[in-house]
C-alpha cells in the first residue's frame, strides 16, 4: 500500500494527479468524497467508510459556484478550510484538493453535462434546471480528475445520487457509486451545513421534517399503501409546525416518479424553508417488510451487489485496500461518542434508512 502522509493539501489538478501516481502504480484502491467544506458529520460519515474500504482517499473541497440558484445562499454558504482539513484528515482522508474556481473553470470553459428527466421534478422543478447541471458538471469533472475506483456520496441527497448514478452508467465512467446512510442530530435533525444557520426556534419547527417522514413510515407499518393518505399523515406533521413544504412527495426509489398507491418499496421526500435556511429530508419506504412503529427499517440486500470474497490473507475486520470494495457499512453500538472513533470506526448516529444505492460497473 503507499505511503501517504495523512491530509496533504493540493490545489491543481496536475498537483492531485502527480500525488496520486504512486497509489495508481502500486495498484492500491482510491476513493473520492466530494465535499463543498463546512464539514459536519454527515460528511465525516462519508470519509470514514472511504477510509475503511479504500487504500487512498481524497476529499474534495470546493464550493460549486454554479450550482447554486441563489447568489445569496453562495455567498451565505459557511468557509473554514482549516477546520474542514482538520475534520477530514482525523475521519482518514489521505489527501484534500481544494482548487479555486479558476481551477476548475478556467477562462473559456463552455462545457455543461445535463441529465434529462430525473433533473426536472423535485429538487430540478425547485431549484431550477441549472442546479443539478452544475451538480453533474462539477461531478464528472471530479470524477475524471481523481479517476476514482469508488465515489461515496450521502443518503439524504437522495435524488443527487440518482442523477450521478444515471451520469456515470450513461458515460461509462468507470467508478462505483455507493451511499451512506443519513446521520442525523440526537433529535432527529438531518446533518446538513446549513443546521448551522438556523435560529433556536427555526431549529425546534425543523424537527417536523423528520418527525413527517417517521409518522408515514408508521402508517406504512400499519399496512397503508394508498400515497395519498401517506402523504396527507405526513403533511399534518409540517402543519402542526406552520410549514409549508416546497414539495412532500412519495416517488418510486428507482425512476423518482410519483406514485398513486406503493406496490413496491417507495421514497418520501420533504424540502421546506425556515427563514432563509433551505432543508431537505426523505426516508424510504419498504412495502415487503415495513417496520413496526417506532422501530427502524432494515436494510436489504442489493440485487447489484456482488457478496463479498472470503480474503485468507486477512485477519478478521482488517480492511482490504487492494481490491474493490463489497461489504457493507458496519456499526457500532449506540452512545459511543463521536469524537472517540478512528478512522476505522464508523459514527453510531447512522440512520439505516434504506438500502444502499450501488452501481456496479463490472
């Protein structure tokens, strides 16, 4: 395995790749965990199953200018790039590049990468069509810089990861994409960046994002499958705290479509606005084997994901940094505070709300 000194800092391209040559050369597996900084344990989470499943991780950190449908949400977007290279490099991040934006859009450049369909409803119909265009522009570029064997991107950015899933199989960009699940606050809060600009107050009425996902997966349980009834349980929920969703849909986990009644496991989705602080949130729904209330759902086996190889030459719960990674997440017990782990130990706050998203190039 090389040699890498934990969270050197690059900036150019040329600086990433050259650093990266040695890892390539030796055979060893790369992940990718693109970030816009202002770390929080979401992204941690993100880092920390990197660094148990891959050789070399870098952690990108650059805030995607054109990406953003609001000039006020770029400029009010939080920056700490000491504190982000601390966080990653404690997670196990192996190298950070931070470029500027000249970097990654130098003078001249005129390329978009679009995915039709997935892009035009929900978060595409909220934001505008231009968001997930620089989400999948800025993504592949990425993903050809660093040239990835694994990119992990987080469960609560649900439909983002549809998109880059569709990108890289339309593409044949050679790079597995898996998810880890949602971590949420003690209180059920999504880990988001922007929690942080949120009032005490605006906080408390947040928690009905979390708390209308829970009251519809419990009605599932119950045995609902009609979507309208689901969704008006949920919708109780964010009016009991005066909100107004932008959207609150029930949609296939595949294709992202709304559905009328759940034939097959489903997605709950959720954006709303407190003040000025935008928050999304979604959970999926298992129809074959729903949850009883108050417990949490069970995540399945992937269809797409191979099992995992016995490795003799291993001691049991080693990492294998030289092949390509199958095993799935592991967890530790509940309590355990966060800023004890190491690299190799995973966040108790994981919400396992569903099942891990793969796409298998193979």
């Amino acid at each position: 395995m090389t040699d890498l000194t934990p969270s050197t800092t690059v900036r150019t391209v040329a600086e990433l790749r050259a650093a990266l040559q040695p890892a390539r050369e030796a055979g060893d597996s790369i992940a990718l965990v693109a970030t816009m900084g202002a770390l929080h344990e979401g992204h941690l989470s993100l880092i920390e199953a990197a660094a148990r499943r891959c050789a070399v991780v870098v952690v990108s950190i650059f805030v995607n200018p054109i990406q953003f449908d609001e000039q006020a949400d770029l400029a009010a977007y939080p920056r700490g790039e000491r504190r982000d290279v601390e966080l990653a490099a404690g997670a196990g991040a192996h190298l950070i590049f931070a470029p500027a934006p000249q970097e990654i859009y130098p003078s001249g450049f005129s390329t978009a990468v679009r995915v039709s369909g997935l892009t035009d409803r929900l978060e595409g119909a909220a934001r505008g069509a231009q968001h997930f265009h620089g989400v999948t522009t800025v993504v592949c570029k990425l993903l050809n810089i660093v040239a990835p064997h694994v990119a992990f991107f987080g469960a609560k950015d649900a439909q983002q990861v549809a998109v880059v899933r569709r990108m890289v199989a339309d593409l044949d960009i050679p790079a597995r994409i898996e998810t880890v699940p949602t971590v949420r606050e003690p209180d059920g809060l999504a880990a988001s960046s922007r929690n942080a600009r949120l009032t005490p107050q605006q906080r408390r009425r947040a928690l009905c994002l979390h708390a209308a996902l829970r009251a519809a997966e419990r009605e599932l349980a119950g045995g609902q499958r009609d979507a309208a009834l689901l969704l008006a349980i949920a919708g109780e929920q964010l009016a009991r705290a005066g909100v107004e969703p932008e959207y609150l849909a029930l949609v296939d986990g595949e294709t992202f479509e709304e559905v009328d009644r759940l034939q097959r496991d489903g997605l709950l989705l959720v954006a709303a606005r407190f003040g000025d602080v935008r928050l999304i949130d979604n959970m999926p729904l298992h129809v074959a084997a729903g949850p009883t209330p108050g417990s949490r759902p069970e995540e399945e086996p992937s269809p797409h994901r191979p099992p995992a190889e016995p490795d003799s030459h291993r001691s049991s719960g080693q990492p294998d940094h030289h092949r390509s990674p199958a095993e799935p997440s592991h967890h530790r017990s509940p309590g355990e505070p966060s800023h004890h782990r190491s690299p190799g130990e995973p966040d108790p706050r994981y919400e396992k709300t569903g099942e891990v998203l793969r796409l298998c190039n193979a």
